[in-house]
C-alpha cells in the first residue's frame, strides 16, 4: 500500500528544514513504492506567485493525503491592509483537516543539557508533553478591525473542550498518570467553562489520573523553575502557543521542537513549532531536528510505519549525541551537515 504525504514548504525556513526532513524520512522508510510525496504552494510564496496564500488545490491535495508536512509560514515585515496575513492560511489548514489536538513533545537530549539558558541541573529530567488546543479559542473567534478599535474573542464550546482533555488524559494514561491544565479561570470565562468541564471529564471517566490546575501566569514561571516536575500538560490555542516557545528553550533552541496535529481520523498535520526564522533564511544554517523529529512522529501515527519512526527517532538522538548541532545549539554544523549525519547514523542501523 502507498502511502501519500502532502508536503508544503512555506516561506523563510520553512522549504530548507522541510527538504531536510523529507529526505531523511524517506531514508529511514527505505522502501521508495511505499511513499508518495507531493509537494504543493502554500503560505507567502504562494500568495506572491498566484494571488492564493492557500490554493485550492493545495487543500484539496492535504485532503486527500494520509499525512501533511508542513514547514512554517510568514511574510517579510508590515504588510498594508488590505493584504492578508498568510499566516491565516495555517490557521484554514488546521481547521480543513480538523486536527484540533497539537501534540508538542519537550525533551531536552543529555547532550544538549547545557545549550539551554537554563542551569543543568534545572533542566535534567525534564519530559513534558504539551497538548495545546488548536481549532478554538481566541484564534478562530470573531474578530472586528476599525480604524479606532478592533478585537478578538475567545469561544469555546464544551464538546470543543472536552475531546482535547480526553486526548491529553488518554496519553497522560501512557506515560506516568499525572495532567496539568493550564487556563486563567481567575479572569476569563472561557477559562472556567474549561476548568469544570475537565474536573468532570477527569471525575467520570479518568479516576486514575492526578490532575492539577494551574493559573497560565503562574505556568510561565514553574516551566523555568521546576520544569521536571510536570508531565502532560493541556491548555487552550494561545496559552499553548505561547508556552511552547517558552518550553522550547528547555532544549536548547526553539528549532528543536517537533509538533503532531491530531483529529479524529489517522491524518494528521506534522511540523516544527518554529516560524520563518528571517534573521537567518536562505543561509543554510537552519536547526531542521524539530522538523525532522515532526516525521518521526507522521510516520508513527499517521502511517502506521513505526518500524521507521523508531530508526529515524535513534538516529536523531545518535546525531546528535555525536555534536551534529547547529550555530542555534552553539556547534557549526549547517543545515545539510545535519542531514549528511543523520542518514550516515541511519546507514549504521
Ligand atoms: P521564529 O520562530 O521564526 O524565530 C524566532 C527565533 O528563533 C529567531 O531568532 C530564529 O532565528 C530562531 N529560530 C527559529 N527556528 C529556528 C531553527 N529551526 N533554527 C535556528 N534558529 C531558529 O519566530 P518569529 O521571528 O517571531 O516569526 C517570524 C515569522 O514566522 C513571522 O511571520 C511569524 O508569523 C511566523 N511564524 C510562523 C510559524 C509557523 O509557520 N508555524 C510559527 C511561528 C512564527
Ligand atoms: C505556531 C505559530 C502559529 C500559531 C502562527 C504562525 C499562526 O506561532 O504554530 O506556533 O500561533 O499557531
Ligand atoms: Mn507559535
């Protein structure tokens, strides 16, 4: 059976982690009739070529693939007005695929305990799994813009709040049993509605799970101080965001961290956390680990070729190990160094 993956590149970084990631993932699946990859315009470059920053056939592709790569998304500066962000065009291509559920994954690699600002000692131990809600909340409300006045709201819906706190307390069951939800029940309403309908998920359905609530402020401030201490860790799109990059940095670099986007089907949306990253597009320098560690996790769970994920997940960590690193990690390695390394670990296994 051929499975058929949509890639699309996106702006700044984006194609060079991407090409990246898709040449090593290919190496690791080995067999070239069991993928098919289509590469198709998206975000910025493809507003500028066709007028679309989201082409129709671009979503019409994702949706007829098993699996999307998506690499990362944005336009040079200001844009006047009357231009969309192309940045919207990410936010249809969660929504179309209906992957509501972003898993992010931060694991700090023993060889990289020191890149982290953080001291070592802080860092060691740290395993968190991040699942940030995705297709709600104050990304996809209602939004006004007036020359005097615009604003954004937050909506969520209790179905909306209820399948990622199962999703995150499903995959709290698989590791050590403990779930943090983070919210801001103090201020907003959305944020109560949140919190009482995870005690009552939890209370029905997950009697073996130690759930703890914490404020969203707070969050910030334990992710640097005790960051060892939390394990699954669910909360809505923005405070999901915005902790992540913050998390990140318990890794060493924000191009570090890989992403899987899940829904109700096996298809799933896999990218890195990272943006554009302009101050150093088109240098060939680009950390593509969080990219390339987005494919293992496609191949696991949207697939079903586990056997590569875990080849491809070993020769990761065993490049990096060896001080593949990147100038973000404090080494020299470039871009295609990374790549070189890991398919000669690949090679190896
Ligand atoms: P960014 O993530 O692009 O970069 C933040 C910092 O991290 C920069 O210093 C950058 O050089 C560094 N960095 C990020 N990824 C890296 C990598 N793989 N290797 C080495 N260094 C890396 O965030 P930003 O600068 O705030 O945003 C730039 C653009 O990207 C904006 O247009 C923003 O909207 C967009 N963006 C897109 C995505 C996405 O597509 N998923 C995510 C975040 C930001
Ligand atoms: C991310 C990005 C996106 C988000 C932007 C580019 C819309 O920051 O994937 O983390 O905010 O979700
Ligand atoms: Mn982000």
């Amino acid at each position: 059976m051929t499975r058929h993956v949509a890639v699309l590149e996106g702006d700044g970084i984006g194609p060079e982690v991407a090409r990246a990631a898709v040449q090593v993932m290919q190496a690791a699946v080995g067999d070239p009739a069991a993928l098919e990859v289509g590469w198709h315009p998206f975000g910025w470059s493809a507003y500028e070529a066709g007028g679309e920053a989201f082409p129709d056939a671009t979503r019409a592709a994702c949706l007829a693939a098993d699996a999307v790569f998506f690499g990362a998304v944005g336009a040079p500066g200001t844009l006047p007005p009357e231009v969309p962000r192309p940045e919207r065009a990410l936010l249809e291509l969660r929504a179309s695929l209906g992957t509501w559920a972003n898993l992010r994954p931060v694991r700090p690699h023993p060889a990289l305990l020191d890149a982290s600002p953080l001291r070592r000692e802080r860092v060691l131990g740290t395993d968190i799994l991040f699942v940030r809600e995705l297709t709600g909340g104050l990304y996809f409300g209602p939004k006004e813009s007036h020359p005097d006045r615009a604003s954004d709201t937050a909506e969520y819906s209790v179905g909306e709040i209820e399948r990622v706190i199962r999703q995150a307390a499903d995959l709290a069951r698989g590791r050590s049993g403990r779930l943090t939800s983070v919210d801001k029940a103090n201020v907003l309403a959305t944020s109560r509605l949140w919190r009482q309908t995870t005690d009552r998920v939890i209370a029905e359905d997950y009697p073996d799970i130690t759930l703890e609530h914490v404020l969203v402020d707070a969050m910030a401030m334990h992710l640097i101080a005790r960051p060892a201490t939390f394990d699954v860790v669910v909360t809505s799109n923005l405070f999901g965001d915005i902790l992540t990059d913050e998390a990140a940095m318990l890794t060493g670099s924000l191009g570090m961290l890989p992403s899987a986007s899940v829904g109700d089907g096996e298809r799933g949306l896999y990218e890195p956390v990272h943006g554009t990253a302009p101050d150093i597009a088109g240098r060939g320098i680009a950390n593509p680990y969080g990219a390339m560690r987005s494919m293992v996790w496609m191949l696991r769970l949207s697939l079903g070729l586990s056997e590569a994920a875990d080849r491809l997940d070993q020769a990761l960590d065993d490049a990096v190990a060896a001080g593949s690193h990147t100038p973000d990690l404090g080494g020299r390695a470039t871009t295609a160094d990374v790549v070189r390394d890991v398919l000669a670990r690949l090679d190896e296994r």
